[in-house]
C-alpha cells in the first residue's frame, strides 16, 4: 500500500511542491527516512535535517520552506501545521495495516436481551453489556469489557480490555478508553454519624448513595486505569476533546472543560470544576470544589487548594537536589520565623544607632 | 412507591411534625424540591432555604428548627443528623427502584467445586471463584470478578465489575469493593543479592515470598483501580469501616484503624499502622513502618516520614501560585543559608558598632 | 515435607555448623521460631535474638557468628547473604506447598488458533489469546488475562487475573505481572491544532498514533494496577530485573535501566531514561525528556524535573509538621524576597553607619 503525495494531498490537504508521482508507503523520521517514507518537520531546530534526510517528501510549514538553503529537488507537501498532518497521516496508514476485526458479537460476550447493539460493532470476548444499554455503530469493546445497564456509547468508540463502564453513564462519539479504565464508580461520599469523642467515640459513616452518573462529550480519551466516578446527585460531566492520561482520578460532580489535557498521576477533588483548553501536569493535586478558569495551566507535581481563575501558568513543586543541599534548605525553612525574627532584632538596633547618630 | 412520614419515622425514627400522612415517593435539594420530596437541612447555612422550600418534608435539627422564622403549615422530621437520615433514606429508595438481580450461578461464571456459595449469592457472568473460597448470603459478584482460592467474602458484599481478590484473603460483611480494585497482590519486597559495585556490580534481586493475607473488617469500601497488597508473613489489617477512595495504594503489612478513610491517590507504604478515626487526605503519601495515632488528619499533598502520634492536623503541601511567583521563592529557597550568612555577618557588624559606640 | 539442612545446603550453598541431619519444615522470624524452623538474622541489631531463638537452625553470616557469646549446640547454615538465601528457601518451601496448575488451556479461555501456546502453560478461564501471540514454556495466565496480537511472553512468566498486554510487546522470561496491570496502552500523545485564541479558538488535539510497543527483560516484576504505556515510534523499554511496584505509571518511550527498583504510585514522564541499580522512592514524580544516570537514588514523594547523572540521594519533598507550624513557615516563604530586601536594607544602614563611623 503505496499512496502518491498527489492521491495524500486531495485527502489531507496542502500544497506539494516536487514530483506529485512520488509514492510513499509509511512515515519516519527526518534522520531516518528513505525514499520511501514521508517525514515531517515540526521543531525548526531540525531544520538543518531537511537539507539532508532521504526521505521521500518533507512535511513543512511555508515559513521553515523560506528558511531552507535548497529545497530544490526534493519533495514536500506545504501545510500550517506539519505535526497534525502527520498524525493524520499515521492513523490513515495504521488503519489500512491492523487486521480488520469482524463487526458481530464474539459468542463468548454477554449482550442483555434489551440492549442495542449496532450491527457494526465489534464485541469481543467475555464481554458484558447489561439491560438497556445502546452500543452506537462501529463502537469496538475489546475483551473483558463491561457496560452497564442503560449505558450509551457513542459512534466510533474503541474501549479496550478489561474497561469497567458502570450504569447510567453515557460515552460521546469516537470515545478512546484505553484498558482498566473505570468509569462510573461511586463518589466517595460519606456522612458522619458518630457521638462521643475519643476512645468513647460510636457510630459509622453512612454511605451517600451516588444516584448521578457519568456524561462524557465526544473526541475524548482515557487513559489506563484512570478512574472517573458517577455523581452523587447531577452528573460528573467531560467536556469535548479532553484527553486524560493514565492513573489519574476524577472524583464526583467535576466538570472537565472542553479540550483540557490531564496528564498522568493527577487527582482531582469532588466538585470541582476546570475550565476549557487547561493544562494539568502529571501528578498535580486539585482540592475539592474549586474553580480553574479558561486556559490555566499548572505544572507537574503542584498542588492546587483554591480557585485560580486568571489564565496562566500555576507552580508549587520543587526540584530535587542533592539530598544533604536540600536537607539543609529544609531545616532553615522550618525556622524562617528565627530569621525572621533576627532581622527585626537587627532593625531595631540599627534604628536606635542611628538614631543615636543623629542625637 | 411513595412512603408517609409516619412509615419513614417508624424506620428510620426521629420526630414528625406536621402531616404524617403527607406521602413523599424521591429525595431532592431543598431549592429543587416539589411536594413528593423529602429535604434536609445539614448545613445551617442554608436555613433560609427552608422557609422557601416546596419540600413536602424537611429533615432538620432541633436547633435549626428552634432558628426558623415561620415553621408553620410544614411538614419536618427532626432528627440529630438530617445527613445521615438523608443517606439512609435515599439507599432505601434507591434498593426499591433498583433492577432486582436473581440470585444464582450465570451460566458464564467458573466455580469450582469445592468453593461454598450461599444460595442467596447473585454471581455474573465471567466470574472465577477457586477451590475452597466461602461466599456468603446476599453478596453479589459482577463480571469479571476473581476471587482466589480459599479467600472468604463476607455476608451482604458487592464486588463491582473485574475485581481481584488473591488467595487467602478476607473480606468482612458488607463490603464493598468499586470496579478494578485488587486485593492481596504480593507486597513488593526483595532481598539484594548483588557483589561489587559500579559497572562491576553483579547479582540480582530475591523475591521475599509473600504468604500472608488481606484480612478487612465489615463495612469496609474499596475505591476503584485501589490496591493492597497481602503480607509478608502476617496479614495486612484493615479494620472495620474503613473508607477507602480510588486509586490509593496500601503496601504490605499495614494496619488500617477502624473508621479512618483514606482519600484518593494516596499511597502508604509497608509497615505503617494508622489510628482509629484518621483522616487520611487526597495524594498524601506516608513512608514506611510509621506509626499515626487514632485521630490523626494529614492534609492533601502532605508527605509523613516519621510518626505522628499526636491527634490532630498535619501538614507539608504548599498551594500553587503564579509560576514567576513561585520561582522567586523558590530561588530564595535554595540559597536560604545565604541570607542567613548576611544576617550572621549583619550581627557581628552591628555588634562591632555598639561595642565601639560603647567604647 | 520435612529437610535435612544437609539438603538446603546441597541446593542454596552455605556451610553447616551443628547437626547436619536436622530437618526443617518452614521458616519463622527468630523470636517466633521452634525446633521445626529455619530462621535468619538479617540486621545485627537482633543478634542477641540468635542466642535466645528455638529455632532449629539459623542463616547467619560469618562476620555476625562471630559475634555471637555461644553458638555451641545449635545449628548454623552460614552464608555471606542470609536475608536473599532465606527468600530462596522460602519461595522453595511454597512451591511445594502450593496446588498444582494443570497445564492446558481453559475451555473458558479464547486462544486464537495462529496463536502458539506451549504445552506447559496454565491458561486460566476468561484468558484472551489473540493471533500470532506466542506463549512460552510454564508460562501461567490467570483468569480473563489479555494478551493481544503478536505479543510474545517469555518462559516461566505469570500474569495475574485482569492483566492486560496489548498487541506488539514483548515479556521476558520469569516476569511476574500482579492483578490489574496495563502493559501496551498507547503514549499519550496529542498534536495541537488550534487557530484562534481565546474564546475565538476552533480546532482539535489530533492523535499521534502509538506504533512502538513495549520490550520488557528477563526477571522484571510489575505491580498491581501499574501501567505502562508503548512508545510512539520505537519502543518503551524495561531492562531486566527491573522491579515496578503498584499504581506506578511509566510513559512512552522511557527506558528503565536493570536492576531499578521504582516503589508505589511513582509516575514517570515520556522519553525519560532511567539508569541502573537506581532507587525511585514512592510517589515521585520524574518529568519528561529527562536522563537518570546509574545509581541515582530519588527520596518518596520528590519531583525530579532535570537530568540527574551523578550517582548519590536526591529529594525535594518536605515531611509534615503540624498545621499551623507549617503555615507558619509557608506564609514566610511566600514573603521571603521582602525578607532579603529587609537584609538588603540593613547592609545599606550599616554601611552609611560604618562609612559615617569611618569618615
């Protein structure tokens, strides 16, 4: 399966410059393509690579093209944005290369009676799908996939093995669930219910019975094991486009805003609500009914505890450093109060010197 | 269904006041409620809202009921803790209105022959119980499940969708266990084994076999995707109604006390004993082979790497600020111990100047 | 299933002291230890446990025998690593113990017929075996396993109930995969395609395809719920004898050098490269694009977010004090540059003083 960059241009756009002919058969990078391979140039700090890669045509943007000594001879497809056009184009590839998996219900899958299943959807092995459930067309549940009752998954949605989709819960069109992915558990909600104090304390946590559930917009991807749990009344709700990475936790009645990136290792706290096109570092910590505006981007390992509603770029990890450096910053800042302290006593004399001085 | 006051009193006590006939069918917020809704009142704050209400019942407090304008014409039941009324009513309706599921063995499930299940227990599709594991009235294993041989679930459990519980473990009555949680994986521990060092270095690490348990007291609930690990050579404990969140990670040899909860993503490494009645915050992370008194409560973000025997609230997280911000302190941070020179040399400075000022 | 020590030295080395013909049955810690055990002392500073222990014979090293006040009449395997050959025997003493996996596949499994399965492995109920799979000698899959096409599992390897390895990745032999693990789950990885700002932004995160997979070595142990996502274009590697404890995330394109040990809930960022024989404590966090050299050791809960080459301890994490110490201190940090600018104040002062004092 060879394309013609003429045959790759009328899908995907962007102007060729060189032979239209051309056919390539895969990509690679700059360093390592040969004629056969379409490449792409997304740093211009590997310009330098395009005047010497073999490969096939170049994917460039007009201002990097100005930029080269001698594009003649070469081959290249002219496009705003070079990195996004080769994705597309790998995805277009990969999907001509992977087996076709037949659309049907694998006889070891459990369907309900009551459910729907679109006659293109793929179901594997060892699937569940509960009463009620709406599996949309061309829906692929790898093995081991659970859906519960009622459960909707949109068009186009690839959930891979071992994904847990609770009742009541609804997945948007072209949904990316990658494996162990839970979503719809319930909340972590609890009512105190004790009296006394101490060692004399009884009672119990009564559990809140989470009765909302998950709704979850189209284009979004999931990450493996990440878990997003049901609301306790309205629903825990992900916006379009947002894209979660692995192991990160999403507690109940959170809105996630459209085309925010999460990256992995992050928790977020009940209720809280992030704005559109934010940027969660690995690992960040979010409290618990707070607000994150539009555009705010927190960096990997901090921990947000209120709401920040400006735009803009949030910190509070530090690096590592020699353990002996860092042991020493440690020790000073647990007695600042004495620095502190050793400046207003300085203050004090130096005012009364001068104060002397003058008198 | 639709219930009077005077049938939900008779369940679940406290007073009525008002029409006991009146008949509510759903539980809804007090600024969303209509006449088949039974309200309550946890936070006073919101007192005004119950002279508003269309509620047809509210549960209150006697002292919030003691602070209203006007509680004439309305329906109340009052009771100490109208949140945990609350939560125990709304469970009731929501096991009314819940599909009922039959008791039994689904066809698709793998029980072996010596394992004991009650005949009350409902057991999905897929499920795999093994040689000698005891499964007890009323608990409900859904697809996917796994629970290892001889390992004994409790009276009234529920084990969501692909749940792994090893071998030899325990799980007391009524607990409950969220989608993709394990239980009973093997601590991670291995002995060195290696000579020489650098680039010289040789050898390997020795697995520590693992051959204690999980042992988990009633009314225990496991988050999704948590995990925890079995022992060394004892159990790892968690007492009874312990919360556990999502995602959090409990190493072996642990000892959880009775009715602490534990926030997602937090993480707590071999060895450690925590009190009763802690607070265990989002990602906090607690070192090895610590001791946490009973009503000790560390704040999200926090890291405890010594013993904390003192109840109340612990602290290391900083919140995250404006990145430039942060830098500037951070910088400062580092280079602490100079700032303490300039003082030290500001005091000797100063000294010099009185001491000749004396002179 | 009683041994002479004469037989645990033939197999695990060692020199007896004592009664070569004594038989043991199972171990036990040194103050828990009757005639029937074999003990160890691994940590001198329970050496006087060796002269008061019932055990009937006690692995020792010779440094710490000659510690001992009377080692006459009791029985001794010395060796230069007692805790590594304790783990050896112990894991000998539960294979015996254990029930036997009959070799074969399940009749509950799904093992695609192109797929090769060695006659010697355990496929359990629920397993998935997808085309072109290769399953090596004594290879055992535990309950509704996933071993998509292509994926290869080396010799002697075990995965537990619900792990999941996605097509193109390869396991060494003697892996160990606890409960819940994700191995091959696609890098997260987005190309922005975005024009506009602001609320006026239109566009999407377009996908970059995961073509690489994932190369784990021989020896390599994988926690529960970790996972490990394939690379974008080469592979994701895990050199051998890496050990990987629960919850961890390790990104695309890493590699982890041999002999590594990464704790509980650590998270690492994509194209990271990590060492040999390092240390990732618990939690920490490693950002993307960042090198590790050999024997780096990174404390729990650091955040590591430049290259570290040198060998040696790194941290960034503060432990927790209570509450309002720490606030305290953290209000200081916030001010510290209006702390320096008082010291820079002062230095003024006392110089005009001394300069006055001077002239």
């Amino acid at each position: 399966m060879a394309f013609t960059l003429e045959e790759i241009a009328t899908r995907f756009g962007g102007d060729i410059i060189g032979d239209r002919t051309h056919r390539v058969s895969n990509l690679a990078p700059l360093d390592q393509a040969g004629p056969e391979h379409l490449a792409f140039l997304a740093n211009p700090k590997y310009l330098s690579q395009v005047d010497t890669t073999q490969a096939g045509a170049v994917l460039i943007n007009a201002d990097d093209l100005a930029k080269l000594a001698s594009p003649d001879g070469r081959n290249f497809i002219v496009t705003p944005n070079p990195y996004a056009y080769f994705a597309r184009v790998a995805q277009a590839f990969i999907d001509l290369a992977a087996p076709k998996a037949m659309p049907g219900v694998h006889p070891g899958a459990h369907v309900d009676a009551s459910a729907q299943v679109a006659a293109s959807a793929v179901i594997g092995p060892n699937v569940t799908v509960e009463a009620g459930a709406v599996i949309g067309e061309n829906v692929r549940l790898d093995a081991n996939v659970f859906v519960g009752r009622g459960t909707r998954i949109g068009a186009g949605s690839h959930l891979y093995p071992n994904v847990t989709v609770y009742h009541g819960c609804t997945l948007g069109e072209r949904a990316i669930v990658q494996a162990g992915a839970v979503i719809g558990s319930d909340g972590f909600g609890f009512a105190p219910d004790f009296v006394g104090e101490g060692d004399a304390r009884t009672g119990s946590w009564v559990k809140i019975p989470q009765v909302g559930g998950v709704t979850i917009g189209p284009d979004v991807e999931i990450g493996a094991n990440t878990t997003i749990d049901r609301g306790a009344m309205a629903d825990t709700v992900i916006e379009q486009c947002v894209k979660i990475d692995n192991l990160v936790q999403i507690a109940h009645n959170c809105r996630i805003g459209a085309y925010t990136v999460i990256a992995g290792c992050a928790g977020i706290a009940g209720s809280t609500t992030i704005g559109k096109h934010c940027m969660i570092g690995g690992a960040v910590g979010i409290a618990g009914h707070v607000t994150l505006g539009d555009y705010v981007i927190i960096t990997a390992k901090s921990g947000v505890s209120k709401s920040l509603l400006k735009p803009g770029l949030y910190t509070s990890a530090f690096p590592a450093v020699e353990h002996a450096e860092w042991n020493k910053s440690a020790a000073l800042l647990r007695n600042l109060d004495k620095l502190r302290d050793r400046i207003k006593a300085l203050e004090a004399a130096v005012a009364a010197q001068t104060g002397a001085g003058k008198a």
